[in-house]
C-alpha cells in the first residue's frame, strides 16, 4: 500500500514539472515576455512592481453600506423561568444550513435523539456547541440550556444532567 502511494505521488510531481516546462516554452514559442525581449518590467503597464515583479494591488476600503451579520437584539437575554412543556418538541427545521464537517465523539453510533433522552457528556464539549444559535433560526436558550449539535440535528440540553428538552431535525445539511 505504501509503495502505491510512493508511485502515485511520483507520478503526480512528474505530471506538475512537465505540465510547468510546457507552460512555459508555449510563452516563450507564442511572443511572451521574454521572447519578444523587451524586459520584464516593461509588461503590465508602467509604475513600480513587487517582489514577483508584477504591479502592487491597488489599496481598497471594502465594501460600502454593508453590515456585518451580527446577534440580534436580545441574543442573551435568556429566559428565567422554563415551562419544559412548552419546549418539548421534536421539530423538523423549516431550513438546513450547510457547515464544515461534522465528528461524532470516538466510540458513539448514530442515534436518533427527542425530547426527554438524555444526551451523552460527551456530545456537550465546546466541538458541538452551537453558541451562534440565531445564525442557525435557532430560539434563545433558556438559562442553564444550551444548543448542541449532533450530525444534521440540533438538540435544545439542559447543561446539568443532558435532558434534551427540544431538537430540531434536519439544520445541518
């Protein structure tokens, strides 16, 4: 396996430095810099140039009337009191977000969560919490709740025992 692997990258590196060789006596056979002989810094128009010998970027403010996406108002004002009936559901999101990857804490299988189960400790680490919830039409969590994410679904838990008090199917894409 190893050797396949020594003689595909070989290979690859053979194909790079070829396809560069060509490249570069196609420029010189078809009138490019160099065979037209006229010096480097006289192409690409006049003024200074860089360390690769091509013309420094202009400079640029970015863009105009633009806000950054931000938390909206009232992002931390955690509810006090939670009426857990209100909460318990097992929603299908109206719309799925597509993020990086995601990892599944080593050892666990796919499961299939709802309300009432109690989620693993080790699905609450800091890699599967959703701490940017509005970004993901996610509601403020409750105080002592927080959203983690477990493959494609969101899971509303309560951060002292793991009950899931609400989740959201399908808001990872």
């Amino acid at each position: 396996m190893v050797s396949v692997f020594k003689i595909g990258s070989s290979v690859a590196c053979a194909l790079i430095l070829v396809s560069g060789a060509l490249a570069f006596g196609q420029e010189r056979e078809h009138g490019g810099p160099q065979a037209r002989g006229a010096p480097p810094e006289q192409h690409g128009g006049p003024g200074p140039r860089g360390p690769e010998g091509r013309p420094p970027g202009e400079p640029h403010q970015g863009p105009r009337g633009y806000q950054r996406v931000g938390p909206p108002n009232g992002w931390d004002k955690r509810p006090e009191h939670v009426d857990k009936d209100a909460y318990h559901h097992n929603f299908q999101a109206a719309r799925s977000f597509h993020i990086g990857p995601y990892h599944r804490p080593p050892g666990w299988a796919p499961h299939h969560w709802g309300y009432g189960e109690i989620l693993p400790r080790a699905y609450w680490g800091p890699n599967y919490l959703i701490a940017d919830y509005w970004l993901f039409a996610l509601e403020v969590p409750p105080a002592g709740y927080e959203w983690v994410r477990d493959d494609t679904d969101a899971l509303l838990i309560d951060v002292n025992t793991g009950e899931i008090l609400q989740v959201e199917y399908g808001v990872f894409g």
